[in-house]
C-alpha cells in the first residue's frame, strides 16, 4: 500500500494523525482525490470485536471539537453508538454553521446523538425489543444543564429552536442525557488527533482489537 500511494519513505507514526499538525487551505494546490485517500486508510491488524451474548442496552457518546477548523473555525463533532460492548453505527462530521460557544457546539452536537438513537430505538421495536430512555453521554455541564433546563437563558438564546427537540426528548423520556468525564468520552477519538496515550484507551473503547489468528 506505501508503495502504490509513494509513501515508501514516510516516517513511522503511532497515531492516524499528529496532534501538532495544523490544517490549512493551500490556496496554490492541487485539488485532492478523496476517494484516493479513502483508499489509504485502514489497518491490517486491527478489528472490532463483537463478542458473541453481548446485551441490548444502548448507550450514545457525544461529542464536539468546538472551533476545530483552523481556516473557518467550525467545529466536528462525533458520534458513536453502542449496543452492549458492540460497536453499532459512529459518524464523525464538520457542522455547517458556526458555533458562537463551546456549550452550544456540545448541545448540537448531543442533539445529533438524540437522532441516533431515537433511530436505534425505533429499529429495535421491529426486533420485539422495547427500551425505554436510552442515555447520551455527554462531557460539557452547561450542555447538559440545558437539555434539562426549560428557561431559556440570554446566553443561549441564539440557539437555533430546531435544536431544542434534544430537550424535547428529554423531558418526554426518550432519552436520558448524563455526564461522563473527557478521559472517557469515546467520542472524543471521531473528533480531533489525540496523542498515543488518550488515542489507544479510547480506541479500545470502541472495540477495536488485535486481530487474533
């Protein structure tokens, strides 16, 4: 694969990206064929692991790179969600508009959550199984404290109404959103480069493993 991409000489990393690099548009280059670097991403040696009598209960991790972008300062967020220890459905993608605080950038982010699993819940009905609230886990208090809080603050205002059906589902018990630490926010991988430490534990927590022969 280094050969057919030119890459025989590239130096050895021990993450998919460095957290020191720092993206911007090149203005003068050439335009990239993303189906080309598509094709260079993967690994040989490692899988996710879907071990046999796993549980139904789901669990959503949310999270936000508020102003990741280094050009347009939007931010990513990440999603990844799990039946048991199974890794099921995860997505990783830059917002559109701009987050004006790091709060609103997490409660979007946390709404894009309440669709997936709003989804898996209605998915699960058509296998006979019925789960009643399905919790989000999320790192950031202030957006937490907004999905339960029905006042609306000035300092949220400027929170577009589309996205309060978060809290929406909350108060109607579909959904339950509880606090997990940044250390062990799985989501957090799907959103920005990590260093080896933090990339490896939460790796393992998505469930991918040595592949063993």
């Amino acid at each position: 694969m280094l050969k057919k991409f030119g890459l025989e000489d590239s130096k050895l990393i021990k993450t998919p990206m460095s957290t020191e690099t720092k993206l911007t548009r090149d203005e003068e280059g050439e335009s990239v064929d993303n189906t080309k670097y598509r094709g260079m991403i993967g690994t040989t040696h490692l899988g996710l692991w879907y071990p046999k009598g796993s549980d139904i209960e789901t669990i959503v991790y949310a999270d936000s790179d508020p102003a990741g972008d280094y050009v347009d300062r939007k931010s990513t967020s990440g999603v990844c969600t799990f039946i048991g220890c199974c890794l099921t459905s995860w997505f990783s993608k830059k917002k559109t508009a701009l987050a004006i605080s790091t709060t609103e950038a997490e409660y979007v982010s946390t709404g894009k959550a309440c669709q997936q699993a709003l989804w898996m819940k209605q998915a699960l009905i058509d296998y006979g199984v019925r789960l009643d609230d399905i919790p989000i886990m999320c790192d950031n208090k202030g957006a937490i404290d907004l999905s339960k809080n029905p006042v609306q603050h000035s300092q949220t205002k400027h929170i577009e109404i589309r996205h309060h059906f978060l809290r929406d589902n909350v108060q109607k018990g579909n959904i339950s959103i509880e606090k997990v630490t940044s250390e062990d926010n799985i989501a957090d991988i799907l959103t920005k480069p990590l260093k080896r430490d933090p990339f490896n534990y939460l790796r393992l927590g998505l469930g991918m493993m040595e592949q063993i022969d």
